[in-house]
C-alpha cells in the first residue's frame, strides 16, 4: 500500500513540473502584450493600464526571452508586430474570448438559472443579418434558457404579445407605436434604414452606374395583397412613392412575398422592400437604395415592464451589447 501511495505522489510530482516547465506565460504578461499590440506603444499600453513603463517592458522582454521569438520590430520609439507577434496577438484575442464566454457560461451554471424566453419576430425580417449572432450567442452564452422563437405575421405577433403568450417582440418600428401607448409596455428602437427598390437585372441596369428609382417609374409596381385596411407596409410603400412623385401606371397585386421575389425575378415588376427584409440578391435580383425621409425605417424590440421573468433581462443585455457592436444595413 505504502508504494501505490509513493508511485501516485511521484507521479503527480512529476506531472506538475512537465506543467511547469512547459507554462511559459502568465496572463499578465498576455494583458500587456495585448494593450502594447493595440496602442502600438509601451507609453500608451502604461497609461491606459496605469502601470510603469518599465514595468510593461520587462514583462514583454520576459515574454519574448521565454517564448525564444521577438514579438515586436523596434526602431528608436516606433514598433510594430513581427509576424510572429501579429500571429500570436490574434490568437491571443480567440482565447481571452473563449475564457470570457466560459467565464458567463459557468455563471450561468452556478446561479441556478433556469428556465423559457419566449421571442415573437415579424416574419421576414432579416434579424440574423442585422444583428448577426444574435440569437446563437445568446443560447450559447445562457444554455440553461430554452429560447423559443416565435414567427409570424404582425398582427398575430402584437396579439400574442398583449395576451402575454410572448415575452418580447420584435416588430417594424410603426407597427411597435401602435402598441406603445398600452400600459407598462416599453421598447427599444434600432437604427433606421432606407427601403430599397427590387428590380430584375438587365444589360441596361448593369451598364448604369447611377441608377436609382427613377430609372423603374413606367415599370408595373408589385404590393402584397392584404385584407387588412389599415396595412402599414402598404401605407409606407405609397407615402413613399407620393413623396418621390412616382405614380404607378401599373400595379400588380400577389398574395405573398415569395410571390413578389417570383415575378420580380422574371422581370414582371418592381418592388419596394424594407431595410430589414431578408432579400437574397442574385443575377436575377438587385436593389438600388431609396430616397427621401419616408423611406427610412427600422425595428423596434418591445417588452413589458411588469414582466418578472428573469431571462428577459439577460436578452435585454445581450441585445444592448449587439446594437453597440453591429453596424446596420450593410
């Protein structure tokens, strides 16, 4: 029994120092090297992590010496990244990425939190190009919420959403006013976009470089069929023509958008599109931007103030940080 015990704790020994022999940084000296990487410079690396200089460059030096390679080219007070230094600064941002997402991962984990988030999102709208990892940075940053998605028509979504079937909404901005005034309800509007006008390519399209909404005002305009009076898309998309002074000779109504990608496609028409429908462009669909203060819209995240569920909050967050990092309509 006695050598069972002094072959395991030798053998841990031993593990401990190929560890440590093998460990030849500390994360200190990845902070520094980083901020140095980024600011170009030790004296602006020092001020903004209100450390000495001197201190920053014996950490790199020692960085360097450990590592065998040189991690910057120095000449007088100007330096800039050898390969090496450009390689290793970049996967140096993967990881401290990967240990902030373990990090809320395993706080997530440790508080307990359970539980459904329950999100309406108009159909149509492009959400995962807008706001690109929106919905999978989420569940993977919080696996212990069940996000349950919800796509539909807007009506159908502003219904659910006042009966409390839905815990957030994400609607065209005008369609989330009419929801507003209700008691409690708040929301967050994103940046706005232009409409963009959808047409068939031709050779003449492709050889002008200025085209614009002008060029289509003789073509047959295509709406959605809707038995709704009060239809706000179509509303739009006419407030918009009258203040471009573009009176449709044609007009060709269809009882669905993938019908309006069909005829628009076969050179049948043009239409109007939203800046934050999904429109996959090919070489029988382009769009030119439109004009004018009518055209600029966008989308509005809606939630109630009364509602006591936990991961709303955490959603709440996690789309705040996204609209800081994400430039729109691109």
């Amino acid at each position: 029994m006695a050598e069972d015990l002094a072959y395991t704790h030798t053998h841990i020994i031993n593990i401990n120092i190929k560890v440590k022999e093998t460990l030849y940084m500390n994360f200190l000296q990845i902070k520094y090297f980083i901020s140095v990487a980024e600011n170009m410079s030790f004296t602006k690396a020092s001020q903004s992590l209100y450390v000495s200089q001197s201190t920053i460059s014996k950490q790199i030096a020692a960085l360097e010496e450990s590592l065998g390679i040189n991690l910057f080219y120095r000449s007088g007070r100007t330096i800039t990244l050898s390969p090496a230094g450009e390689s290793l600064y970049k996967d140096f941002l993967k990881i401290i990425k990967s240990l902030n997402e373990a990090v809320k991962k395993a706080k997530s984990l440790a508080s307990g939190l359970f539980g459904q988030f329950k999100l309406g999102i108009l159909q149509f709208v492009d959400i995962t190009r807008i706001l690109p990892g929106l919905i999978r940075d989420f569940q993977n940053d919080n696996p212990n919420i069940m996000l349950d998605l919800v796509v539909t028509r807007p009506h159908d979504l502003q219904r659910m959403f006042l009966d409390g079937e839905l815990d957030a909404v994400i609607l065209l901005s005008f369609d989330a006013e009419e929801i507003s005034g209700y008691p409690s309800i708040l929301k967050l509007d994103f940046p706005k976009g232009p409409h963009k006008l959808l047409y068939h390519p031709t050779e003449e399209t492709k050889s002008n470089p200025n085209l614009s909404i002008d060029d289509f005002r003789d073509e047959t305009f295509i709406f959605l069929s809707t038995d709704d009076p009060d239809d706000r898309v179509n509303k739009r998309e006419n407030e918009i023509l009258e203040e471009l002074k573009i009176k449709p000779k044609r007009i060709l109504w269809v009882d669905s958008v993938e019908s309006i990608f069909i005829y628009v496609e076969e050179g049948l028409g043009v239409a109007i599109a939203g800046p934050s429908m999904r429109v996959i462009e090919n070489e029988r669909l382009a769009s030119v931007p439109i004009p004018g203060e009518k055209s600029m819209t966008g989308i509005s995240f809606c939630w109630k103030s009364t509602n006591a569920n936990p991961a709303l909050s955490i959603f709440k967050e996690h789309l705040e940080k996204k609209l800081l990092e994400t430039s729109f309509y691109n």
